[in-house]
C-alpha cells in the first residue's frame, strides 16, 4: 500500500479536542431507542400509578354528565365553558401521563449528550435545506441499512410478545356479556401486559443499539496520521493545554516523591512551609540523597507521609531553606551541608536507631575532610 494512501487511512483514536469540538456540533453517541425505552417505561410507570384515579375521574365524569343531559341548557354562549371544562378533565387526565413522558424524553436525551447542549448544532445550516443533499442521504446505504435494521427489531418485538397478544385475543370477554366496568379492567390488564413485554425487549434492543452507535460515532471521529500530527501542534501551541500538562506532570513527579519518603531517615522542616526528606545508606551511597522536597502544601503532605510512617521530623529552618534551594531530588546533599546533615543524622541515630551512630560519625568525617 503506498504511504500516501497509508497516511490518510484513519488509524488513530480521537483526541480530547477532537472530541470536544465534536460533542458541540452534537455529534456524540445517540440512539433514538434508548429515548424510545425511556419514554415507554415513563408512560408505563404514570398509567401504573394514575390510572386507576384516572378511569374513576372519567368514569364521574361520563356518568354525570349523560344522567343529566336532559338538564344541560344549551346555547351559544355557554359552549365556550362547556368545551374548558372538557378540556381541563382531559389535562386532568392524560397530564401527569404526557408530563413524565416529556421528562423521560429529556432525560434520555441529555444522558446520551452528557447535557452539552451542542452550541454548534443549533446554528442553522442551509446546506442541511438542499433538496439533492436530503435525497443522497435518503436513498444512501446507510440509509437503507437503517431501514432494515428497524425491520429486523419489529420482527423480534412481534415474536416475542406474540403469545401475549394471542393469550389476550382468546380471552373469553370477547364472546361473553360483561360490564363496562369489566371491559376497562381487562383493557388496563392486557395493556400493561403487552407493554411490559414490549419494554423489557426493548430494553435489550436499546443497549446492543447504544453500544453500535457508541462504537460508530468512535470510529468517524477517528483520525489519520497527518490529523493527528496538526492536531498535536494546535494542543502544544495552547498555552492553557501547556499549562494543563505541566501540572500534570509536576503532580505525577510529585507523587513518586512521596512513595520514596517511607524510606527516608529523617525529614528536615522549616517547621511547616518546607520539608526536605534525606536517606543516607552507607553501603551503596557516599553521601545522604534528597529523596523528597516540597513547600506549603507539599511539604504538609510530605510530613503527613513521614508521620504515618514513623519517619522522624526534625526542624532546622537555616538547613531547610539551604536544602530546598540548592539541593536536587535524587541527588546528594551538597558538600557545604555535611557537617549540618551529620549532626541531624547523629541526633535521629541516637534517639531512634543508635546502631546507625558511627554511620552519621563517618558523614562528620567525610566533611571534615572536605572542609
């Protein structure tokens, strides 16, 4: 395959601000048959709970209104009130049906899009109103792959809520003589029955569908070698990415100090705004190393660890201050600071760890002989 064909295939996964700029045209993982489950099981849950009050309010309703039919005046000026009142027994009814069916929708909606709300997108576009552009999209591949895609999900619906409709088609009220009463009942029953089936298909239909366009919209987001390249460059030329990154890594170098303090011999503080960690190891090292250093914040977070290890803390502000400034971490001590050094180690090996007391004597020696 030449190189340049190599080149423009997309290999590479998207980067954060490919993905961030895609999320604000809206072009994020969405199926419409996640929003489909949600407001299947909104109305489902609403007909559960309000449907029983919502029968009986009608059912006053009805009742009331043709006993006294014959006591209605009718004119023209009070059909205004009556078709209000018509009206209001409706909302009354289907509303709280129709206002968790909204909110599930909305729901479904803003889980799929993490609740950006896709500036981009609502930008009106006037190449979305050429005729020639909707019919490409309309007979397109994808278009068709579509449709078959939702042919195949109705056929599974259908066969597997067959025996719930066929239970329900023989069902002796269809050639018995029953109340009116009955009939609503057994309309609340089949109803909830089919609908149930249909959710809980739907629901394995919603996931493996989410899951398809989840990996779709990952794979157009996709990018070539050369994008990410130019990619790279915009992110490195952002000084707020750079700022970003450098944080990150001074974070990440911070931390792999800290795994090093339970191994120190002793913490040397300022008392508070400085902490410089020292291990001397008189087998594999010339002279004690800095291991950790840090100041405010890292320094507490220094002495927190050196604390929960049992690490001894000694404060020296002049030998603190000279440590932070001119010594490194990983590297020894500077020459100047031996004297200073052996006589914090001598005190820590006394108090603590007295076999380690010709160690800190032989430090001494060593700086004495450098003075």
């Amino acid at each position: 395959m030449p190189l340049d064909q190599q080149a423009q295939e997309k290999t590479e996964q998207a980067t954060p601000r490919r993905l961030e700029e895609a999320a604000k045209r809206g072009q994020v993982a969405h199926s419409s048959e996640v929003q489909t489950l949600f407001v299947m099981l909104a109305g489902l849950l609403a007909m559960l709970f309000t449907g029983r009050e919502m029968w009986s309010l009608l059912a006053v309703s009805v009742a009331s209104g043709l006993g006294r039919l014959h006591d209605v005046p009718l004119s023209q000026n009070l059909m205004p009130g009556y078709a209000l009142g018509a009206v209001w027994l409706f909302m009354k009814c289907v509303g709280p049906v129709v206002l968790s069916v909204m909110l599930a929708g909305l729901l479904a909606g803003g889980m799929q899009s993490r609740f950006n709300t896709a500036s981009e997108a609502l930008t009106p576009t006037w190449s979305r109103l050429d005729p020639m552009e909707g019919l490409k999209r309309l007979f397109s591949v994808r278009s068709w792959v579509l449709v078959g895609v939702s042919a195949v999900k109705l056929g599974v619906i259908i066969a597997l809520t067959y025996s719930v409709v066929r239970d329900i088609l023989c069902d002796p009220i269809f050639y018995s003589s029953v109340t009116a009463e009955r009939i609503a009942e057994f309309l609340a029953e089949s109803s909830f029955k089919l609908v149930l089936r249909v959710v809980v298909v739907m629901a394995f239909i919603a996931f493996a569908d989410y899951a398809y366009q989840h990996w779709q919209t990952n794979k157009d987001l996709m990018m070539t070698k050369d994008e990410l390249k130019e990619e790279l460059k915009h992110t490195e030329a952002n000084p707020l990415m750079k700022a970003k990154m450098r944080r990150r890594r001074i974070s990440i170098t911070f931390n792999q100090m800290l795994t090093e303090v339970p191994k120190a011999d002793v913490v040397v503080t300022n008392p508070s705004h400085l902490a410089i960690a020292l291990r001397y190891d008189r087998k594999t090292m010339r002279a004690p190393k800095i291991v950790a250093k840090g100041a405010r914040y890292n320094a507490l977070r220094i002495r927190e660890v050196a604390a929960q290890h049992q690490v001894p803390l000694v404060e020296n502000k002049p030998l603190a201050r000279l440590m932070y400034r001119y010594g490194r971490v990983g590297a020894e001590i500077p020459a100047q600071l031996y004297a200073a050094v052996a006589e914090v180690l001598a005190w820590v090996y006394r108090t603590n760890r007295y076999r380690y007391y010709v160690e800190a004597n032989q430090i001494g020696g060593t700086a004495g002989a450098a003075r």
